[in-house]
C-alpha cells in the first residue's frame, strides 16, 4: 500500500525522522493558513500523488509569502500532473502539502528496502541525491552504495558509518548519517514496510539531516497488524477497477493491452499473459481468481474485465483442481447474460468436471468460443487480433 509523503512525513516524526515543519491543504485557501503559521521567509507548495517526479513536473513550487502559497497551491489543486511514475494519463492533484523551506548543503538518496535475492533488507545511499535514482541505478551503479541487513543481528552502527565514509562524509558527520539510518530502518521494521525512500536526504547548513521528501509503501501482507495505517489508504490514488476487484479479494492489476483475461492460479495467469504476447496480442490485465473462487467471484471478475473499453475480447484460462470447471461455466453463463457481452469470449477449461462445464457453455445459447488447450486458445487470440485489423 502506497502512502502519500504528508502520511509518511507524519509517521517519520513519529519514529524520530527530522522532517520539515508543514501541513496538508486540500484548497488554496488552506494552504493560505497553514503558510501564515509557519515561521519561515520562503515556502515549498507540494503536490501530493501517489508518484514521484514531480518537481520535473511542475508539482513542487518554492514561493516566498503565504500569498504566493494560495496562488501556487491554486494553480497545483486540479492539475493533471505527468511524471515518469505517474504513466502517460497523469494524476489529479487534490492536495498540497505545505512546508517551510530547508536551505540545502547537499542532496543524498537513502532507501530501506527488501533485496528478494538476498532475502534481507538492504540500506542504500547515493550522493547523487535528488536525482531519479533508477536512472542512477542504471547509468552508474557504482555510484548507489549498500549495506545488507542481517536479520538476527540488525542494523549496526559500522554500516551506516561504513555508508556515511563512502559518501565522502568525515567521521562526524558519518556518524550522524549512522544515527539517521538507524531510525530509518527502525521505522521500516516497525511498520512492516516494503519500501522506504527518501530522495533527497537533505544536509542542512547547520549540519543536520533532515528527510525533505519521503516515500513509503507499506507490505500489504502486514496491514492486519497496523490498523491505525490501513487506515492512511487512499483509494482515490488507485485505479477504480482495481479498487472494485479488491472488494471481493480478486488479485487484479491493470495493464494496458486489450485481451482480457481471468485465469485461476497465479502462475497459470502468468503463462497466459506469455501467451497472449507471444499469439502477438497484448493482455489488458492480470486476473487471478485463486484457486477457491465461487460462480459468484467468476462473476464479479468477469463484470470488472467487462468494464474496462479498452478489452476486446476475453481468454478464460482455468485449471479446475478447488474451482471446478462447471462452477466456473456457471458463473461465465450468469454473468455474460446480465452483462449482454458483446465481444468475444474464448474459453479454455481443463480438470474436475470440465465435460459438465463444458456442456453448461455449450448449452447456454450464448457465443462462447471453447478452446481445446492452450494451443488453440492462442490460434483463436491470433484471429480474433486479425479480424480487428
Ligand atoms: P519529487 O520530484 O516528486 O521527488 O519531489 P521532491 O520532494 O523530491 O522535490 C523535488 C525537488 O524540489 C527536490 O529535489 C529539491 O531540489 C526541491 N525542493 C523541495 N523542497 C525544497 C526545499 O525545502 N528547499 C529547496 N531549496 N528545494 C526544495
Ligand atoms: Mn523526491
């Protein structure tokens, strides 16, 4: 779960994390008050998105009076921002965040995060602060430094004075990078996250590190336990289809292609995306219903895929072992009546009952073009991308 940088500021300054003062505004006016609070000659109005990049982007504003904040905040409020995070359709601004402005020495890149080879966290820094670190990570890795987390034993004092020295810092400064560190991964202990970034880290003139932008994500797996956090969920971020599908426990992620597909099991979903791309077509979305899912979950996939304009025609793909193929057939026929489904619907069914639901399909009246294995679920995409040509 995604957090906005206002949500993980205020967690930050929950853990100890100097972050600069400020508040959210969700309109010009507000961000008018807020400014007048502060004590500060000069002011950062910031969009609040779920994406990064968006000082490139003209979401991040330096003014110097509270009358320029309202005027900054009311041109940022509703603006459709595009950043390389945000995909070409860009997000609406609904909020600003508002803070005094830090007078920077140096910009770093710090992040705590999951190493899923390793199997442990890792700390890393970067004196290329305030850049896009992927583009870092990519032209000039040597450039980004790491320090591994070893569960049993935790983060220690060595490593993040290890990390403080290769970034050029002297033994004082070093060590209070060490102490900054150590909040930080603290925090990301604490909270379960699976991502924690802050970009830029900021060395003040007065020598101290403050957290001027941050980025957290929180495991999903681990909201159950925090539930004062799961609260901080901002659903207005998300896309609307994924937001229904979780409603009803479907794993479901957009993409941007046209096949639409629901396949039980995560990795028989992911060989069919391969076979969608590789029959030369493109899946709209990922879709797995899991294994125990009900006619009634098939249904409510079936109505979300349905819903997205972009689908041109539909690839069932399900291995009946929990979900038995007639229960499936069962929710496709109930859903495809009351949804009058106008576009092509391929069905590939194997395993328990699959001659009972292959029958519910045939019976039903409806257009239901019944695959033979994957091999001819592939031949059918190819055809049906051909007719669209
Ligand atoms: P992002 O572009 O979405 O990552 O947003 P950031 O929070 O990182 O802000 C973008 C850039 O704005 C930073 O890299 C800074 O250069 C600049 N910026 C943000 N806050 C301040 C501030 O308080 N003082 C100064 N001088 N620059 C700031
Ligand atoms: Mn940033």
């Amino acid at each position: 779960m995604k957090l906005h940088e206002f949500q993980a500021k205020a967690i930050f300054k929950e853990w100890g994390i100097p972050t600069p003062e400020g508040a959210v505004a969700f309109s010009a006016g507000e961000a008018r008050e807020i400014a007048s609070r502060l004590t500060t000659d000069r002011f950062v109005v910031k969009a609040q998105i779920h994406a990064g990049g968006r000082g490139k982007a003209g979401g991040v504003k330096i003014v110097a009076t509270p009358d320029e904040v309202e005027a900054a905040a009311g041109e940022i409020l509703g603006m459709n921002l595009v950043t390389h995070q945000t995909g070409p359709e860009g997000k609406e601004v609904q909020k600003v965040l508002i803070e005094a402005a830090s007078s920077i020495k140096q910009e770093l890149y710090v992040g705590v995060l999951i190493d899923r080879k390793l199997y442990r966290p890792v700390v890393m820094a970067s004196a290329e602060g305030g850049m896009e670190i992927e583009e870092v990570a990519r032209k000039s890795p040597e450039k980004i430094f790491k320090e591994w987390i070893d569960p049993l034993v935790g983060f220690r004092a060595f490593q993040g004075i290890k990390l403080g020295f290769k970034l050029g810092f002297d033994a004082r400064l070093s060590r209070k990078l060490a102490a900054f560190l150590a909040k930080l991964v603290k925090l990301f202990e604490g909270v379960d996250a699976a991502l924690c970034e802050i970009n830029p880290l900021v060395l003040t003139a007065e020598d101290t590190f403050i957290a001027l932008d941050a980025k957290l994500s929180l495991d999903d797996n681990g909201l159950s336990r925090h539930p004062n956090l799961a609260e901080l969920r901002d659903i207005t971020e998300e896309d609307p289809l994924e937001v229904e599908a979780s409603k009803y426990n479907l794993n479901y992620i957009k993409l941007d292609g046209n096949i639409g597909c629901m396949v039980n099991g995560a990795g028989l979903a992911m060989a069919t995306m391969d076979m969608i791309k590789l029959s030369g077509a493109s899946p709209a979305n990922f879709l797995d219903v899991g294994g125990g899912a009900n006619a009634e979950m098939v249904e409510n996939a079936f109505r979300i895929l349905m819903s997205d304009p972009k689908v041109k025609a539909v690839l069932i793909n399900i291995f009946g072992g929990i979900l038995r193929c007639d229960t499936l057939a069962t929710g496709v026929v109930e859903a495809a009546r009351k949804l009058h489904v106008d576009r092509p619907i391929i069905i590939r069914l194997e395993g328990t009952n699959v001659e009972e639901g292959r029958k519910i399909l045939n019976d039903s009246g409806l257009d239901f073009q019944v695959a033979d294995g994957m091999g001819e679920a592939s031949k059918k995409i190819v055809s049906i991308i051909q007719s669209f040509t």
